[in-house]
C-alpha cells in the first residue's frame, strides 16, 4: 500500500535526485518532472519521469493532471512561483519547498546582499532560529526573492499547507557549484599550501542533500504551514574542512592561517569565508517532524570528493563547474598566493 503519489519538481537537481530516492524508498509513487527529463541511474523504475519547464504557459498545471497528494518543489524562486503553486492549490494536497537561510538579516540590517559592502556581512545569533528576522520581500536579490515565496505559501494556510526549508550551504553530488572543490581541487593539483583568512575559523552551515531530502520525506508525510532550517548536524570550520578533504584524498597540506580578512583579492578566501559564524538552529525540526539526520559531513565527503574528481577529470574546472564560474573569480589563482607567500618571507 503507498503513501500516495508525490510530484517532484526539479527531480535532477541536486536535492531532487536525493529526495525522489527518499520519497520512493518511503512508500511513495514518485513523478520526477525536470526541464531535460532526464532520469538518474540510482532511481528504481517505477519513478516516472516527465519533461517540464514551469515557465511555460500551463505546462505545471498540465503535468499535474489530476493532481497529487504532496508537491515537492526543489526550484520554486520568487512569489510568482509562489502564486504558481497556490492557484493550483486545488489539485495538491500539501507542498514541500526549499527555500533558503539567505532569507535571515541580522539585527542591524544586514544579509548576504548586503555582504560586498563595507562592514556589510551580517552577524547573525548562534544558532539562528527560524523565528529571527529576515529581509523584505522583493525581486531584486535572491534573498527578496525567496522570501516573497515564502510568504505566498504561507498566506494560503489551510487552502495549501506548505512546509518551507530553509537550506544551509548545500553539498554533495551534482552539486553545479560545489564549494569542496576549493580543497579538492588544489589536492589533484599537488598544491603543496592553502592559505584561510580568519585564522581558517569561518564556519558556513552545511546541508548535505541526503539531510535535506529525510526532512522532505518526513514533511510529506506530516502536512503542515511551518518554516524549518535545513542543515547538517555540525558545522565544521573551513580548517577544518580541509583537514577532512585531506583525509579523504590521502594528503596532507601545510595550512597558513591570516589572521582578519583576506589580505589581498582572493588570497585566503575560500567559498566558506565569512568574518561571522552562520549556523542554523535545527531543534525545531528536531521537534515537529522527529528528524534527525542521516548522514554526517565527514561521512558524506567520500561520495562527494569521488564525483567532484570524476566530473572535473580531463577539463577546465570553469567548464566542469559553471555554476562557480559565473561568479568571474579566479578561486585557484595560486601566483597571487605565492607572491603574498613572497612578500610575506
């Protein structure tokens, strides 16, 4: 006997591949919609897997049919997609949707939009919870955006109960901008030294998104409006990180650490560097849906350094990784670390 059937939006990305496999290994009949329509390998065949792009006139409505008992949406971004989901409220028993812990402001103001200016990095409580404060709802960051879906979902209550979670730094594979590969990376390069900015203690909540997809199979099977963080058990310091890269690559870098910000340019400015700590409180979803996590981020790297050195084997880290290359930051720009290296002797 099934749960019910689950329509799963954005099945291959990242996140939605882990969650289809949950959500099936749960007792659920899967639909797996994604703009390719691709399937991945590890799916059973009872998955059914469906072209879609939401974008297009009627095609999310279309590819519902006669509806579903719970809408799992990986890619939902600003308050139109939030009005998307709500006007077909009544072909979808309840929704899953990941938002972002981008959404959070500290009590000055200050997000990760306003993170490039001047003393702009926020300086959040440790852990935050989900009941602090966020940024208004707009279009014109990714923040703004996420938290005008949020409040879409949320005002529709009862009509469509959503739960929304607020994900950390997601990682694992497929990942199309995998912060790991930062580490990784310099290991295949033979990169003897690997220079961390605030003394290497910057912390940046990771979600692994096998973490990520226990709290969507726990949602869907528990409907509710409630907003949840999403997060890994522990939040290692970038140091630290490292050091569990080495581990599982066999190596072992000499780390210099800086002590403040990056003294120059990129030097010592890794994916993770903040002057901050970003850490989310999980107890609540600890204490509304009984979760508790299923992988740690040290038992998750084996996986995730074995796909990043497949994916990057034989080509340009840019071309592997676009979605790190569109931030036009050279991260391995290792002659402008060694002439600090220099200036420093």
């Amino acid at each position: 006997m099934t749960k019910g059937n689950a329509f799963v939006l954005g099945a291959t990305g990242q996140v939605g591949r882990a969650a289809v496999r949950a959500l099936v290994a749960d007792g659920w009949e899967v639909t797996a919609a994604s703009r390719g329509g691709v399937r991945d390998d590890r799916w059973p065949d009872e998955v059914r897997s469906v072209r879609l792009d939401r974008n297009e006139e009627g095609a999310l409505a279309a590819g519902l049919g006669d509806g579903c008992d719970v809408l799992v949406d990986i890619v939902a971004y600003d308050g139109g997609h939030g009005r998307q989901l709500t006007g077909l409220a009544d072909r979808i028993g309840s929704a899953v949707v990941v938002s972002s812990g981008a959404v959070y402001e500290d009590a000055q103001g200050r997000s990760f939009d306003t993170q490039d200016r001047p003393d702009g990095f926020p300086a959040f409580p440790v852990p935050v919870a989900e009941d602090w404060r966020t940024v208004a709802p707009g279009d014109t960051t990714y923040g703004t955006r996420k938290i005008a879906l949020e409040r879409e979902l949320l005002a529709a209550g009862e009509t469509l109960p959503t739960t929304l979670l607020r994900a950390g730094a997601i990682h694992g594979p497929y990942c199309p901008g995998p912060r790991e590969l930062w580490f990784v990376k310099r290991a295949l390069d033979e990169r003897p030294v690997r220079l961390l900015s605030y003394g290497g203690t910057s912390r940046f909540h990771p979600a692994h998104v096998d973490n990520l997809a226990e709290l969507v199979r726990l949602a869907a099977a528990d409907p509710g409006s409630r907003v949840l963080n999403g997060a890994d058990p522990e939040a290692p310091t970038v140091a630290e990180i490292g050091a569990a890269i080495d581990a599982v690559l066999g190596v072992e870098s000499e780390t210099v650490l800086i002590e403040g910000a990056p003294p120059e340019d990129l030097v010592g400015l890794t994916p993770w560097t903040a002057p901050h700590p970003i850490v989310y409180d999980m107890t609540a979803a600890e204490r509304e849906l009984g979760y508790r996590p299923v992988v740690s981020y040290a038992e998750s790297l084996p996986e995730t350094v074995e796909w990043l050195a497949g994916h990057l084997k034989g080509r340009e880290w840019r071309e592997a990784f676009p979605g790190l290359a569109k931030y036009q930051v050279d991260f391995f720009d290792y002659a402008a670390e060694d002439a600090w290296l220099a200036s420093r002797a």
